[in-house]
C-alpha cells in the first residue's frame, strides 16, 4: 500500500476522534542521522509530530531513523540513538511501498567533516523521484554537498552561516528560522525545528490543530519562518542608540571589503568625531577597534566551521595580507589562526575517538 500524500483530511471542526480514525497515514519521514547531530532540533521535531498524532488520535506522521551503515549514531551531546535502517535499505524503499513522503538530514556540529558520496547520491535521487528533502540544523550544508541548494532559498545556523556561504555561494542562504523552497526543507535548529514542523502540520490539518499542539507544547505563539534567529542587535549588544546600531548593522555587512569611517560617516550623517565619540561612550572602544572585532569573530567561525585555507578566511574577512590577519588574530585570541586550526583537528579527533570507544 502507497502512503496517501493528499490534504483531504481537515480538522477546522474539531480532531477526529480515536473511534473514528482514518486507515491510511498521511507521511511517513525519514531522519537521516549525521554523527554529532544536535539532539534539541530532532527532538523538537519529532516530538512536534507525535503530539500531532496524539491530537488527531491516529498516526498521522510515521517516522524512522536512519544512517549511512545502520548502525547507531552519537549525538553532539554524547547520546546515541539507534536506528531503523541504513542507507542501503533507504535506497531499496525509495522504489516500494516503505518509500517516505520526506527525508530529514539531522547534523550539528563539524558536519563539514561528514562528505559522502554515496549519501549525496541518496539525496539526488530523493529528490528527483518527488520525495520531499530538508535538513535540521547544519543539514542544510550536506544538502549543498549534494548539488541541492543550487538556486534555492535555504536556512542554516547563524554560527554556521560564514563557512557555508563562502563554501556554496550559489545556494541562496538566510539566517532565517526556516525556508521552505518548492520540496526543499531547511531550518536553522534549535527550536526552529518545531516551528518547521507545525508549518507543515499546518498545510495538512489546517489552524485548529496547530493550536492545539502549541497547547500541549507550551509554546505561546507559533514564530514566522523568516523572524530572526538572533537577537536583535539592541537586545544582544545591550545599546540603544540608534545611530550606533545603524553602523553595527553597516559593519557587520560589509566584512569582506570593510568601509572607511568616511564612508560610513557619510551613510548616516553623522561627522567622523561624532562616530568616535559615540563608539566610546556605548561601546567602551573605537569604531575601528569594534569593527576589526567584528571582523576576527567572523573569522574565527570561518577557521572553526569551515575547511577553507588560512589565506582565503583572510580575505574573506577584509584582510589585506595572511601576516596581517595572523597578528590581529592573536593579539585578541592569544593564538594564530593557524592554532586555532590545529586545536579544532584535535577536538576531532578526540570526538571520533570518543565515538568508537
């Protein structure tokens, strides 16, 4: 029997009850477990479906678990989970009746460690076949890896966003909660997941049932895919000055080939003087010093999420030459780039390690 992927079913007037459950299910999903995967969002996500369930008072949504040998896979927090299925298996129900109506890729931290051919394969073949594919957290960028993204509107963790924009520039990448691009799902994690999530038991089921599982959730309101996934520069910076957020936000997009003070004088008309004075009062520095601060942090994530060579991070990052970029960096990290390379391998290491023992 094929999985009915239809939206027939509504709820606007109560959930069916128990005793009068529908016999067919509406989606059957895979999640694809990626080592290190980050436990909160695939939580969330799973969970969000099975309170649906609960509310509908039928299996609605059947999940599995899956990974590349079918053996169980270590989370970011140290658990592991075991699985249903391998990918050999997925490939085989791609052409039966186990075939799911979706594929999540669960990752998490180092996720630009895991490159596999054969799970990029998997994943063309998913999604030429019609079968929806997303991601949670980081899975936006083993989806890229596949050739996916190429054109698309995706969604992945701000920390994670530098890394992934200069390592796939074509894919269109927000710091959005969520996008959703034709049959294409990528959500940033954390509880974005759940936000994802309710967006499609929306599309099924209609308003009523998304309340009601935000009721059993506790969650106050559901978020718009495109709110912001961090604070807001007033809220994490703790400033309210409006003009010393306006050059924050001037600064933090213009990284790779930084303006001058004239520049940005001239953007927001105020005098050179005015700008410096201001920087000290909030922010205890000068514009140039926050600026350059602004610059190593991206830096530092690039060094830490991404594989791309020291030279190119400088660059990147607005740096005229690597030597340059290398003494800034340690005067404000107390290490080189260089360094701070090396330690990430060894964390690596140590995490596989870790993993087999």
């Amino acid at each position: 029997m094929h999985h009915n992927f239809t939206r027939g079913m509504s709820i606007r007037h109560g959930a069916p009850s128990p005793m009068n459950k529908p016999q067919v299910t509406k989606r059957t999903l895979v999640f694809f477990l990626v080592p290190h995967f980050t436990m909160l969002p695939f939580a969330a996500a799973v969970e969000t479906l099975r309170i649906a369930n609960r509310m509908l008072g039928y299996p609605a949504y059947e999940w599995r678990l899956a990974s590349t040998d079918g053996e169980k896979v270590h989370s970011s927090s140290g658990i592991a989970l075991e699985v249903n299925s391998s990918l050999a298996d997925e490939r085989r129900h791609l052409g039966g009746e186990r075939r799911p109506n979706m594929v999540l890729i669960c990752s998490g931290v180092y996720v630009e460690e895991f490159n596999n051919k054969s799970v990029n394969a998997f994943l063309r073949e998913t999604y030429n076949r019609g079968v929806a594919v997303g991601s949670l957290c980081t899975g936006a960028h083993v989806l890229a890896q596949a050739g996916l993204l190429n054109g698309k509107r995706c969604a992945i963790h701000w920390e994670n966003l530098p890394g992934f924009a200069e390592a796939f520039p074509q894919a269109e990448v927000y710091a959005d909660l969520y996008e959703v691009d034709a049959n294409l799902y990528t959500c940033a994690g954390g509880t974005a997941s759940l936000d994802m999530m309710l967006n499609l038991i929306g599309q099924d089921f209609g308003e009523t049932l998304v309340n009601r599982v935000c009721e059993q959730q506790l969650t106050d309101r559901v978020r718009n895919p495109h709110d912001r996934q961090r604070l807001p520069l007033r809220a994490r910076l703790g400033v309210q000055n409006a003009k010393v957020l306006q050059i924050i936000e001037l600064m933090e997009s213009s990284l790779a080939e930084p303006l001058s003070l004239i520049e940005i004088a001239d953007d927001v008309g105020l005098s050179r003087r005015q700008i410096e004075r201001l920087f000290r009062q909030e922010m205890g520095r000068s514009p140039a010093r926050y600026y350059l601060e602004i610059r190593l942090d991206r830096a530092r994530h690039l060094l830490v999420q991404s594989s791309m060579p020291v030279v190119e991070v400088a660059v990147a990052c607005g740096f005229v030459s690597a030597s340059h970029f290398s003494k800034c960096y340690r005067e404000v990290y107390n290490r080189s780039p260089q360094q701070e390379r090396a330690e990430r391998k060894l964390t690596m290491s140590t995490l596989r390690m870790g993993a087999v023992a």
